[in-house]
C-alpha cells in the first residue's frame, strides 16, 4: 500500500542513469497515486450522483439538468428547412475523410490492410509511459541520449570530429 506520509517531493537533481533513485521512486509513487485517485473519483462521483438522484443531501453540490441533445430529428425535414431559411446546400453539408481509426476498423473487418504509403511518414518515435508487466516491447532512450549527445559535442567543437 502506498505510505502518503511518506510520499515526499523529490527534486531532479542526478543525472539521468539506468538505476533506481530517489527522483524515480518518487515518480512510481505519484504514478500509482494518480491512477487510483482516478478510479476513486470515478467511483465517487457514480456515488454521489447516485445519491442525489435518490433524494440524499450533499453539502456543495447538486443536481442540474443535463444539456439538451443536439441532435436532428430527421435529416430530410433538416436540409429542406434550413434552405428555406437561406441555407446553401455547402452550409448543409459537408464531405469529410474517415478517421484512420475508422478506416482501420474497416479493413479489419473487411480482412484487408491498409496500404503503409497512406500513413503519415516517418513513423512517430513518441512514446507513452506504461507499467513495467504491459507485454508491449520497451523504447529504450538511453542510446539515443548518447548517441545525441556525442553529435552535440562534435557539433560544439568541430576540431575533435
């Protein structure tokens, strides 16, 4: 369990190294913190609106209407009344391109790939923070790191190079 009281701000202050520090202590404790406050708000707040809903009192907060849904009632009946009120057809509608999550959906469903040159080049060298047992292969930086700082030094002192 985590020790909140003990959960101290850590400072950066070392350099970046493949070994356990204090810095990065602090990160998996404000980590796992973060994650489950997530859970319990979520949790909290289903209580809460639950109790409302019920007729229970809470100090702070209410009930509201939610907004209304914005929504057509029916595209025909749309499209003729907003012409009617000096819509042009461009103001209606619009043709726009399928997410890339779509269409990936699609050509799963259709058992067909999607052709690599329709993707955005180069590939992205982002990276996402997950916990250590997710079975995605590790980004490992510290060679990159390196690799950069060396052209950093022969970039700053051309003479070595």
């Amino acid at each position: 369990m985590l020790d909140l009281a003990a959960m101290k701000v850590q400072p950066r202050t070392e350099v970046v190294e493949r070994k356990v520090t204090p810095y990065g202590e602090y990160l998996a404790n404000a980590k796992q913190l973060v994650d489950g406050l997530a859970m319990f708000t979520k949790e909290v707040n289903d209580q809460l609106h639950a109790y409302l809903e019920d007729g229970g009192s809470v100090p702070g907060w209410r009930l509201k209407a939610k907004a209304k849904q914005r929504r057509w009632v029916d595209e025909e009946i749309v499209e003729h009344a907003l012409e009617d009120i000096g819509f042009d057809t461009k103001d209606i509608y619009r043709r726009e391109l399928v997410t890339f999550q779509q269409a990936d959906a699609t050509a799963k469903r259709l058992g067909v790939e999607i052709p690599a040159y329709l993707r955005v080049a180069p590939p992205t060298n982002e990276t996402t923070v997950c916990r250590t047992d997710d079975p995605a292969p590790a980004v490992e930086r510290r060679l990159a790191v390196e690799q950069f700082a060396a052209s950093l030094a022969l970039l700053t002192n051309p003479a070595k190079g």
